[in-house]
DNA sequence: CGAAAAGTAAACCGATTAGTTTACTTTCTG
DNA sequence: CAGAAAGTAAACTAATCGGTTTACTTTTCG
C-alpha cells in the first residue's frame, strides 16, 4: 500500500537500485545479446541480489522492458541539447542528428539498435517486448517529424519516414559490416530534403 | 575417403538429410532466434536424429553458419530469373527488387533479415557466424553493384551503397513496426538513381 | 527505541541446454 | 552376400537457465 505522502522524495533508494540493475542489463543485454545474457550475470554486474531483481523486475522479460525504455529515455536526453538549441535551423538539427549518429555507428562497441535486435529475439514470442520497440521506433518517427513539420517542405510527416529509413539502414549496415561509411551522408540527408522542398 | 566415383549423384543421399536439417534450422531460427531454438527441436523438425546432426555440424554454431549461407544461396536463387531477362533495363530491375522485398516486408510472417538478426545475437562472440553475416551483406552489396555498373551514372558504387541502406532501413523499420511502408519506394529508388544520372 | 521495509547471500527447484555415447537397424555397394 | 557406411532412438552428462525460498542483516523513519 503506497502511502501518499506529499515528500519531495515518494521515490526514495528504491530507483537506485532499480536504475543499478536496468544499467547492467543494459549494457550486458547490448554487449552479448538477451537471450545470451542470464540474470544471474545481471544481478552480479548490478551489485544486487536476486532476490531484489525480482521484486523490481517479476521476469526477465519484464527487465528488458524496462531496459528498452531506458534506452529510448537515453536517445532522448542525449538529443535534448541539440534539440533545444536556436541557433541552428531545423535542417542543420537533422543532419546533426545523423553525424551524431554516423559517428555512434562507427565506434567499434556499436551493436547495433538494441530495439532491432530485440524484435529479432522476440518477435512473435512477447507481445510486451515487441511493443516497447515500436514505441522506440515511433518515438524515433516522431523527432523527425517536430523537425520536418518546421520546415519548408511538402508531405513533411513522408520525408520524416525517409529519414528514419536511411537512418535504421546506416545502422544495419553499419553493425553488420563494421566498416566505415563509404558515402557522403550529409549529401544524401540534404538530397532528402531538397527533394521534399517547395519549388 | 571421398571416392571420384564418374556416377551422376557424386552426392548421394549424403546432402539430403544436411539439407533437411538447414532448411528445419532456417525456418526456426527465422521464426524464433537462434539461441531460443534448441538443437532438439531443429533435429525434430528436421526427421533426423540428433547424432545425424552432429555428424554434419559438430556444433550449433556451425549449423548457423550453414543456414546463413543456404539463406543467401536461397536469395541469389530467388533473384537470378530477374536478373537475367534482357527485356528490362538495369534500373527497372533495381525497381523490382525492391518491389519484390517490399512485399516481403508487407507479408505478417516477416520477421527481418536473418543476418542482421544473427549479428544481433553473435556479434563479438563468433567470428565465424559474423563472417558469414557480412559475407551475405557484401553479396547483397554486390548485386546492385553489378546493376548500377550498367546505368548511365557517376560513381555506381556509390549508389550501389544508398541503395542498400535504403533496403536495409525498410526492412527494419518493416520488422519492427509491421506495418505497410507509408511511402512510395519505387519513387524513392528512382530519385536516387537520377542523383546519380549524368547530367 | 523499535518495527517495518529493503537489502544480502546462498541453497534450492525443475526444466532445458549443447553435446556424447551406446546399442541397434537400414541402406548402399564392391 | 558381406561388410562398410549412414541411419535411428534414447539414455546420459555437466552446465546453465529463469525463478523461488530461507535465514539473516541493514536501513529507514514515526
């Protein structure tokens, strides 16, 4: 029974050890793969027993629910500055947004989308775990929109999806080939647009 | 001792059951992952017994790597009556395939490329299984390669390259939103091309 | 203070995992 | 035919899996 005590604190320790475990899983769950990854290396990469992981987390599956929000509470604080920023267009926020991200893809550690990835272990299996990806994605839809909608564009809502489709496939790639991207990204992003401009 | 027997089946009976065992492998491991697919269930599926298996793939990895290649020899097979009418240009060939994948992302039963899942799941832990991912996306780089080389356009590998992204990203976004593609692909493929025409 | 809440460490559970081995049967072929 | 090759079914291993339980300790707070 929750007391409603009107304290600045009604969440005290409580998410520090929740936010210990979420950040291990995380990192292992990125790192080695869910499935492939068993709690019993989770609990002791987050300092915590089992038995606390499961008052926080009733299953895994609950867990990597959990760690998919998490990943996308992250995207979205680590986007906050750029987004706020008004020195800079619209346009010059979304080709920031893939520099930033052309330059993520190439760090060795990259291991791709963890979204992707857990749709490739759960689809079809955890109703739960498939929908926390797509609101990952969705979510991801909508920061280009908020962006193409302030531009001069037509059909700003179809340029956001381009946009979302050549960014999912410079991951793809990118995690698969581990290589540097051979094209000008920044050319082709402006192409995007430049097609979607009023004439 | 492989005799150099001058009959018809230099394979005989041998290669039937190996394939019996792939193709039950690729469709579990499509449908459910690789590590959530036990070797039990695949040499079920499969009507061979366990010890058939092991002859054949001394272990589970090894069985991935064979599907991983069946899986692209499958995708070549699929794609070489395209490929070889003469009564469609090089870019109305690239528009078929992606008309073709556009499909097969529309249909429920997609469930991603299967390299990509597999990378997800192996990346950092097999070096053989990563090398067959990337073995997969290299063949796939390479087909529009070989079309772009025959187009009137600056730079065809380059183009080859954005095309893959632009096929990569559907899919994934197709895999994890499963929902029909809300933009006009064929548009898109062709805006890319005349980037590239001579002027 | 003192009791509830939150924590730990470790034993334990049944199921499942990849992989091995044994004993027997089928099939091909010189 | 005879024997090697290829097959089956099933028992078995040792480890690991997700998850539970028990006994005990620490922390928080009215």
């Amino acid at each position: 029974m929750r007391t409603m005590t009107n304290e600045i604190e009604a969440v005290p320790k409580k998410s520090i050890k929740r936010l210990q475990i979420i950040e291990a899983a995380f990192k292992l769950f990125t790192e080695n793969g869910f499935y492939a990854t068993g709690v019993d290396l989770i609990m002791r990469q987050a300092n915590v027993s089992k038995r606390t992981m499961y008052i926080y987390f009733p299953t895994k599956n609950d867990l990597i629910v959990a760690v998919l929000e998490f990943y996308r509470a992250n995207y979205e604080q680590g986007l906050t500055d750029l987004l706020a920023r008004n020195d800079l267009s619209n346009r010059e926020k979304i080709i920031a947004i893939f520099e930033d991200a052309g330059n993520w893809f190439e760090n060795r550690q990259f291991h791709g989308c963890l979204a992707v990835n857990a749709m490739g272990e759960f689809s079809g299996k955890d109703p739960k775990i498939e929908n926390a990806c797509r609101v990952f994605k969705t979510w991801e839809l909508d920061v280009f929109r908020k962006l193409t909608k302030g531009l001069p564009v037509m059909y700003p809502n179809d340029l956001a999806f381009k946009l979302l489709v050549l960014l999912e496939g410079m991951g793809a790639i990118a995690q698969v080939m581990k290589q540097p991207c051979p094209i000008d990204i920044r050319q082709m992003v402006n192409d995007l647009m430049d097609g979607h401009c009023v004439a």
